[in-house]
C-alpha cells in the first residue's frame, strides 16, 4: 500500500477528486512550488445547510424493492470507496471523490417536509426507505439527530420505513425502533462487507468495525426487530470469498435473512475506484479490476436493470452459488416481513374530527 504522506489522504477512502462531469472549466495544479499549499490538502469536514422543496424522493428502479426514499444528508463522511452515491454529488457542484466526504449536505428542514407529505389529502402511505443514498446513521447524525426525529414522525403518524446504515450509532434509538417494532412498522438492514479489519480500514475508513455492527444485529434481534445482512458490495478478489462466515456470524448474531451486491463502478466512480485499488493492491490490482469486468460483461459497469446488482457471467453465478448456499445452512428464519400500512393516521387531523 503506497501510504506516502504526499499521495494518500488517511482517514478518508477516495484519494483523488475528479472533475466535476457538468464543469467545463476546473482549478488544477500543473506545478508544485515551494510556497504552495498541497493542492488537495487533507482538510476537514464541512457541514453545508439545504433547504430542499420535497424530501420524498421517488424510485423507478424495478430491481430495488421500495418505491420511495428519504436522505436526510447528502455525502458521506464514512469514505466507503465505492458508493454509489458519490455521482450525486456532482449535481450540486461538488466532486464525487474527496469533496464526497468532507462536503456534506444536511437537509435541516427534513422533519417539516415530511410532515407536510404526509399531511396531504392525497397521499398514500407505503414503505419509505431511509437511506437509498448516504447512511443515515452518518458522524453528523450524533450531533443534528435528523434521523432521530424522523424516526419519531413516522412513529406518530405510524408510518412503516425500511433503514439500512453501518453505524452502531442505530443504538440510540432504539426506543424508537423496538415501538415502531411492536407494531409492525419497520425493518432494519446492517452492513457488513468484511470481517477482516484491514479490509475495513482501507475500503471504509470512518466506519464502525464488522465486531461491532455484529453486535448491532444482536441488540436489535434481542428487541425482535427485525433485521437482516447486507454484504455489500461484493468485489471479486477482496472479500468475495467471506460470504459464507458473514452469514453465518450474522445469523448467530440474530440477522433473519440476507442479500448482497456485485460493485459497478458507474460514472466518476471508476476513476476513483482505480486509483484506489492500484494504492492498496498494487500486486493485484490488476486481478481485481478484471474479476469485477467478469460480472458485469467485459466493463467495470453495467446499468441494466436485473442485472446491475447481482452482475452476470461465470464469476457472478459462482458469487450467487456461495451466497446461496450458505444462506440455506445458517439462516432458516422467515423472510423479511410485509410491513403494515392500515395504521397510517394523521394526529392532527384526526384528533381535531374527534372533536365533533
């Protein structure tokens, strides 16, 4: 690993901020001068305030399961190297690279706006995903608490929500959870990719360790909510081969069902990615680049639909194979559960109908 302290930035996952694909123009240091500050110095984080229109945003993609998502924050001070969601970031003028992790966006309005959704004649309840795009359990979470809050909107208006996060910082509310538990309004998924520490450290490097989202699990099974193991992602040639002894941890540890993804390096991903996995891999950068192209035919992304998250070709079906097999020796729990949506109810409204 070329940890010279010139080239790679501790701390943080990405090591290069690509240009911004909606940029014509961009600020580059062609010469390296005595006096001159490094050019991507290593600063910290920045809190950016948003005020958005809506927080409910919508998903087309069939292959997701859910149908609306809520993100209270934007960017991700975890670092994971191969987020998904660095690309959105390019839409408010940021890169998808560093300026991912140290430029994070908070929607501090987030608990108005959802209010103001479900206040509405016409709105329908129906399972909203939090978070679709950066974890919602994030450092920041600690300090602002949106989460938290939203957490008790969907409580008052009994409202089901689906949460994923790799944060034991989850443990806080679990007040929360275990009522909205107790009436059939809420499933959890924990993510773990590795149970090896220095896989961790390098490919999320502001996370919490796999021991402790393990333990994550068990607190939430032990309050029956139920919860579930995301391996993802899958990068063949890193920690493809820890699938079978991740579930199986999980399922001790109280996780009902599983799923996994294959990585796809989409867009500005790829530049980030690879410049990655040639500083923390160098001798098998190489193999690692072309076991990924293997799933997902000859390109490091493939954007179809049924295809993108599992991949496809020989490497993905061996990949599906472990993970199936394992899934029937340590996990013969139910599925994950429908949850409710008949409870839905507006306090305000309906409190005042009591009335008369």
């Amino acid at each position: 690993m070329d940890t010279n302290e010139e080239t790679y930035f501790k701390g943080r996952g990405a090591q290069v901020n690509p240009h911004n694909k909606f940029f014509e123009q961009q600020y580059v240091q062609e010469y390296i001068e005595g006096l001159d500050e490094p050019f991507l110095a290593a600063e910290g984080t920045k809190i950016i305030g948003t005020y958005p229109k809506s927080i409910l945003a919508k998903v087309d993609s069939p292959d997701i399961g859910f149908s609306r998502s809520l993100n209270p924050y934007q960017g991700c001070e975890h670092g994971c190297i191969y987020c998904y969601a660095r690309n959105s970031h390019q839409y408010w003028g940021y890169s998808a690279g560093l300026d991912f992790e140290r430029k994070i966006l908070v929607k501090y309005n987030a608990v108005e706006l959802l209010e103001e959704a479900f206040n509405r004649e016409t709105y329908t309840p129906e399972l909203i995903f939090m978070s679709g795009n950066t974890d919602c359990y994030q450092p920041i979470e600690r300090k602002l608490q949106l989460t938290r809050r939203l957490l008790s909107t969907f409580l008052t208006y009994k409202h089901p929500v689906s949460l994923i996060s790799k944060n034991v910082l989850m443990l806080r509310d679990l007040d929360i959870l275990t009522e909205l538990a107790t009436l059939g309004l809420v499933r959890v998924s924990v993510t773990i990719n590795s149970l090896r520490e220095e896989v961790r450290r390098k490919m999320e490097p502001r996370t919490a360790t796999a021991g402790a989202r393990l333990k994550l699990i068990e607190q939430l099974a032990e309050r029956n909510i139920p919860v579930s193991l995301m391996i993802a992602p899958i990068v063949p040639g890193i920690n493809s081969d820890e699938m079978p002894a991740l579930i199986k941890q999980a399922a001790n540890a109280g996780a009902r069902w599983a799923s996994y993804t294959i990585v796809r390096l989409n867009g500005a991903i790829a530049q980030i990615f690879t410049d990655w996995v040639h500083k923390n891999y160098p001798d098998s950068a190489a193999k690692i680049i072309h076991g990924i192209e293997a799933c997902h035919g000859g390109k490091l992304n493939d954007s179809q639909w049924g295809r993108r998250i599992r991949g496809d070709g020989e490497t993905a079906a061996g990949i599906r194979q472990l993970f199936n097999i394992a899934v029937q020796k340590y996990m013969n729990g139910p599925a994950a559960p429908p949850l409710r949506t008949d409870l839905f109810t507006r306090p305000n409204r309906d409190g005042q109908l009591q009335l008369f």
